[in-house]
C-alpha cells in the first residue's frame, strides 16, 4: 500500500488544488477507508468562494468507500466491505473513520445511490414534519437535489397533494418525476397559496369565535429548501395560518431578513430542519440505506459523476445550472 495520497484543498477563493498527504494512521477503535465517492453539497458552495472553511482549507462530508483497514477493535465491518456515512474530508483517497459513524452499502445500490449523509439530512427533516392525517398536502420551495428528495420521501410519508415551486422549469420538470401534484414558477403560484396582509384582508383580533380569514387561506405545510432569501420569504407568505414552515436551506451566506411580522400574526410554527446530532445522524444514515434497498424512499438515478481535479469548473456549473445535473459526485 502507498505511502501517500491524493487530497483537494481550497487555495483561494473558487479555486482548489490537489495535493499530496500521508495516508492517515488508524487507532484500534478506527477504519481506514478508501474513498470511492464524495458527493458535493451546497453548503460548499460559499466556503469555495471565500477560498476558506471554518475548520480549516479542506471541504467534503459525504463519503462512499471501501473498508481498507480495521482496528484490532473494530466489529462489524471487514476489509472489502463498501460503507457510507459521516466520513469528514471527503475530498481525498483516504479518510479515519469511526464505525459508529458509517453504515454497510446494500448490494442493491449503486456508489453514487448511496451518499448516505444528504438523505440522513432529508430523512431528519421529514421527521420533523410528520403527515398529521393521510393525504395531507405540502409545499416544498426550491427544487434541487434536497428539495427533489424531500418531494419523493413525502410522497413516501402519505403526503397526498404535493407542491412544488421553482424558478427553474427543469427542475420542476423533475419534481414531477419525484412525486409532485402540482409545479409552479412563482409568479404562477395561486393567489389562494397565499396568505399575506394583501391577501387576508381586515381580520378580526376580537376573538369572538373563529378566524376563519387566517385558517382558510395558504398551505398548512411548507419546506423550504431554496437557501435564498427570497426563497424562504416566499416560503413564509405560503403558510397558513398555525401551519408550520420547514427551514431546510443551508443559510450559511450571510444574514436573512424576513417578514416576521406576518409570521408572527399568522402564529405559524418554524422548524429548523437541520440536524447536529452526530449519533443520530449516523442512525439515519443505516436506515436510509434500508429506505431505498427495500423501495419505500424510491429516490435514486440523481447523482452524476466527476474527477476530483474538475471540482473548480462543476461548482461554477451548480452556480449558473448548466450541464443539466441534480446532484454531483467526484471519483476520489
């Protein structure tokens, strides 16, 4: 086995470089994995830009790979087994990893199928919004790769009318492949989606009975995955009055601001849907893998493949949607 391996580091800002690295030793309680897969995520997206991360020049969390080596401790993983999961640094031949944090590949899926830690994300945000009643609709705002799944997973739940919103044509065409009832471009949207101070009228706070005005209007469930302020604006002038609205894009490019005023008014609960809980994640992760081996989450076909060293060029192509891809991965 080699001494060294191939690893990406951000240099500046959109750009990277690939560069030579020992090849990280394992304690008794580590595996050593050789990286097939590491997906892309958006939350890169502005750390590439700045040319730095906030732990550092190194970027990639979602890993697919190959039991290399086990410590003396490990059980329940061999060498030649392929695994998913919380894998840090993706971007590199080699990762250390806990086998508390990886889960074992179904024979069933494919490397690409199998980038366990955005569905994990996906399973986790669903979660925090269950169907109250079967055939329940939703919303779900922004239609990329997480946006796609949470369609398709909801359509698992026994959600029954499924909205999908967009400024990209392409995407909702893809949204319809994925479960969505209906698709809009927002300025298509119906006025009866809404419910704002425009579209509410005068209401009534004297409580004398109910107020119809703010429970009839909007959609009782919103998730937002578009990561933009206008996205999630949009988001929150769809909800009903008491409904509950998912925040789901990564926000991690500066401030937002929003109309709380009319959130607050319209007593609707928000929901981060982000999840910090490693062991719980981790958790997710095994059981996404269950999800799609047995067809209950039908959610593949979305990932297409890259070269490490073309990085700089397809995160300009995610920025500016070209080339026509959902989701990339790049061979490590």
């Amino acid at each position: 086995m080699q001494n060294t391996m191939k690893q990406m580091i951000l240099t500046g800002p959109r750009k990277t470089e690939i560069i030579e690295v020992p090849i990280p030793e394992i304690s008794d309680d580590q595996m050593l994995v050789k990286v097939t897969l590491t997906g892309m995520c958006h939350s890169e997206f502005y750390p590439w830009t700045q040319g730095k991360n906030g732990s550092g020049n190194t970027i990639g969390h979602e890993t697919v790979g190959v039991v290399a080596k086990v410590g003396a401790n490990v059980k329940g993983f061999k060498v030649g087994d392929r695994v998913t999961g919380l894998g840090g640094g993706g971007y590199k031949e080699y990762i250390a990893v806990s086998p508390a944090k990886m889960a074992h590949v179904p024979d069933s899926l494919s490397d690409e199928d199998a980038i366990s830690e955005p569905l994990a994300c996906l399973l986790s945000a669903a979660m925090k919004l269950p169907v109250k009643t079967l055939g329940d609709t939703v919303a779900v705002v922004g239609c990329g790769y997480m946006g796609l799944g949470s369609i398709a997973l909801f359509k698992a739940m026994g959600y029954g009318n499924i909205i999908a919103i967009d400024k990209r044509p392409e995407a909702l065409e893809n949204a319809k492949r994925f479960g969505a009832t209906e698709t809009y471009l927002p300025h298509e949207i119906p006025i009866e989606y809404f419910l704002t101070f425009d579209t509410m009228g005068k209401v009534s706070l004297t409580r004398d009975g109910n107020n119809f005005t703010i429970l009839n209007g909007g959609i009782p469930t919103v998730l937002e995955f578009s990561g933009t302020e206008d996205g999630l604006r949009l988001a929150g002038d769809l909800v009903q009055g008491h409904g509950r609205l998912g925040i789901g894009g990564y926000h991690n490019d500066g401030d937002r601001t929003i109309n709380y005023k009319l959130w607050n008014f319209k007593a609707i609960t928000t929901i981060n849907c982000h999840e910090r809980r490693i062991d719980y994640e981790a958790e997710l992760c095994r059981r996404c893998m269950e999800l799609l081996d047995k067809g209950i989450w039908q959610f593949r076909g979305v990932t297409k493949i890259y070269d490490m060293k073309d990085f700089d060029k397809v995160s300009e192509m995610m920025e500016h949607h070209t080339d026509n891809f959902i989701k990339a991965a790049f061979r490590c």
